[in-house]
C-alpha cells in the first residue's frame, strides 16, 4: 500500500519547502527529507544575502521577484530583509571586471552607484586608501533572515494540509499508472505516491533521478567556506553591525557583518566529489580569507571562532534547472540553484508551483522559458 498526496516533494531545503509552500494552495503535499531535521546542508550554511546584482540574467529576475514576497510577508518587528548594501572594490588589474559589474548593476531595481573612496570609506571607515582605486556600492542588497523565511514556508505547507516526513531518503521510484511511487529508506520504510514528484534535493538531485531512471542534469558541487570572526574595537563609526559587506569585483572574498563580528569568506569553488559526506572547512581556505580581508582594511581581526563550509550546485551555464523533465512525465527538477537558492526561494517555488500544478505562471517570471533542452536549464529572460 502507498501514503497518497497530490504532489511529493524531495528535499527539504529552502527551495523544496518554497515549492511545498506554493503547492499546498494545490493540493495535499509529502515533502520527504533525507536527514533528521529540514535545511541542514546549502539552506543552513548560507550567507544570507540578497542581492539583485549577483548571478546571470536569469537569476537576477528570479532574485527581484521575489522581493514582494520578501517584503509583503516579514513584519516590522522581525523583517524577512534587512537594508545592507555591498561595497565592490576595483583595482587596476580588475577593470574589465569592474565593468561588467557596473554595466549588470545599472540593469536592477536599484542600480549600482560608483563612489569615490571617501564616499567608501564613510561607509566602512577601516578601508584601506591603497587596496583599491575605484568602488562600487549595491545600495539593494539586504540581509536576508533565512530561518524565518524557512520556516514561514515550512508552517505554510502544514497550514495547507502538508506534511515533512523526515529521515526518510529515497531508494527508489517508479511511476504506474499515472503514479509517481517512491520508496525511501531509514528508520520507517514506506511507500509514497503522487502524480507529480519534485526533485529539490539539491546536491543529491541527480541521485534522486537516477533511482527514477531519469537522466541526469549534470550537477556539480563545489566546496565555499565561510569563517566567523571577532574584530578589536574599530575606528570611526559606523560599527561594524552597520557596515556594507565589503567584496572586490573579483569575487576572490567577501567580509559581512554577522553576530557581532564579521562572516569572511575566500570564495572558493573547491570541487566536490561526493557531496555525501559532510562538508567541512579546510584551514588554508580560513587563512586565505583573512590574509584578503587584511589586504584591504587597516584592521587585523583578533580570533577565528566557527568555520564551516556549505555546498553550492549547479550546471554549466549556472542557471537553474526547474520544470518538467521532457522524458518522464510528472517528474519536475527544482535544483541547480548554485548559491542563489535563498535569495529566488519564493520565486522559484511559485514557478514550480504553477507549472507542476498545471497554473499560468506568475507574471514576474513570464520573462523566463522554463525548458530543460538543452542543458536542463532555464532560459535566460529576453531584455
């Protein structure tokens, strides 16, 4: 005998729980989850940044729809976003660079604004005048409180009548009869049925189609470290709790404020294998990132306390993948999300929402093909 719902969803990540959420308004949903608690993986290690500068054009009009849903669903006490800004240092080596960034942030909401280095530096006061020569700032990007955010989804789907089964990861699936059945593992065997399956299993998508003979979409993770450091009693005001992050337009590290200290970062995309296994941050990525934050402040920080590293998917052209498999019926791909799955969470659980439940999609994302051929992947929007 198989559990029925209407829709199963795979992974319980934020992206799985924002496809549940936006499916529950369609029909019962079973959203499955491998580990013992939802989000342990890409959604909890994640820098928690929203920025309608970062990503390709595809991503970019994901990212900006879903600022409403960002900003209609906090409250003023507890706001989903949270104004950060980012400044984007240039040096002369990186111009080409610097370019393309300003010629991309001129296309968003809030376009980027190049500033001189004493703008800059009012802004970050522990600036160093020598490590860079031109600036931009990115006055939209916010902090973005992902817990909530996972959460509302997660209550949401319940509120509808869903349900998260946990410890429960997929060993194998087969459609009958115009049925998705899927078997899973761990302490409580069963069987799950549902006309549509949703793969949001994030590093192990490609897994999870392979046990529903389905192709794979040619996923590749890759390692980024993250290390939360204390800082001495700054210079100059603001704080640091009032700082932009501060980045170079290189992408080779980032320095956010983060519990009182700072969230640096080298950037690294180490290749991983087999993302299996947990994750872990290597020591000589720590160091890298601090000997890069000191480059460019007159600062030096006074301790490396937690260090971890989270995984980030993706495909080739690093654009989504997201819709129907063409050769398998009600199998739909959520997944490839690289390191912008929190930021388009809501975007793209009501895309996959629309299209797995047959609705027209919303018109903030009408920009976007939804097509898997070739390279399983969204189109990028037509400008």
């Amino acid at each position: 005998m198989s559990d029925s719902s209407d829709f199963l969803v795979v992974g319980g990540g934020i992206a799985g729980a924002a496809a549940a959420y936006f499916l529950s308004a369609s029909g019962r949903v079973t959203l499955l989850e491998a580990e013992a608690s939802v989000g342990m993986h890409a959604t909890g290690r994640s820098a928690a940044l929203y920025s309608e500068y970062f990503g390709g054009p595809a991503v970019r009009t994901l990212t900006t729809a879903s600022r409403a849903f960002y900003a209609s669903h906090g409250t003023g006490t507890t706001p989903l976003l949270r104004p950060r800004g980012v400044l984007a240092l240039g040096s002369p080596d990186t111009a080409d660079a610097f370019a393309q960034a300003h010629a991309a942030g001129a296309l968003a909401e809030r376009p980027v604004v190049e500033l001189t280095p004493d703008e800059a530096q009012r802004l970050c006061p522990v600036l160093r005048r020598d490590a860079f020569d031109r600036v931009l700032y990115k006055p939209g990007a916010c902090d973005i409180d992902v817990d909530a955010t996972h959460q509302l989804f997660l209550r949401g789907l319940r509120a509808g009548g869903g349900r998260v089964v946990t410890r429960a990861p997929v060993r194998e699936s087969t459609r009958v009869g115009g049925l998705w059945h899927v078997r899973t593992g761990g302490p409580h065997e069963a069987v799950y049925a549902a006309p549509v399956l949703v793969n949001a299993a994030g590093a192990w998508a490609d897994r999870v189609a392979q046990t529903a003979g389905v192709a794979p979409a040619g996923l590749r993770s890759t390692r980024r470290t993250a290390a939360l450091v204390t800082l001495p009693d700054p210079p100059g005001d603001p704080g640091p709790s009032a700082w932009p992050m501060v980045t170079d337009v290189a992408d080779t590290f980032y320095a956010k404020p983060e519990a009182g200290g700072l969230l640096l970062s080298p950037c690294d995309s180490t290749p991983v294998a087999d993302p299996a296994g947990r994750v872990r941050a290597d020591d000589l990525d720590v160091a890298i990132a601090v000997e890069r934050f000191h480059a460019a402040v007159d600062l030096r920080i006074r301790g490396v306390g937690h260090t971890w590293a989270g995984l980030r998917t993706s495909v080739v052209d690093d654009t989504p993948v997201l819709g129907e498999d063409p050769a398998a019926p009600g199998f739909f791909w959520l997944a490839g999300l690289g390191g912008y799955g929190i930021q388009t969470a809501p975007a793209v659980g009501a895309l996959l929402a629309a299209l797995a439940a047959g609705n027209t999609p919303p018109a903030a994302t009408a920009p976007l093909t939804p097509a898997l051929a070739p390279g399983r992947s969204l189109a990028a929007p037509v400008r």
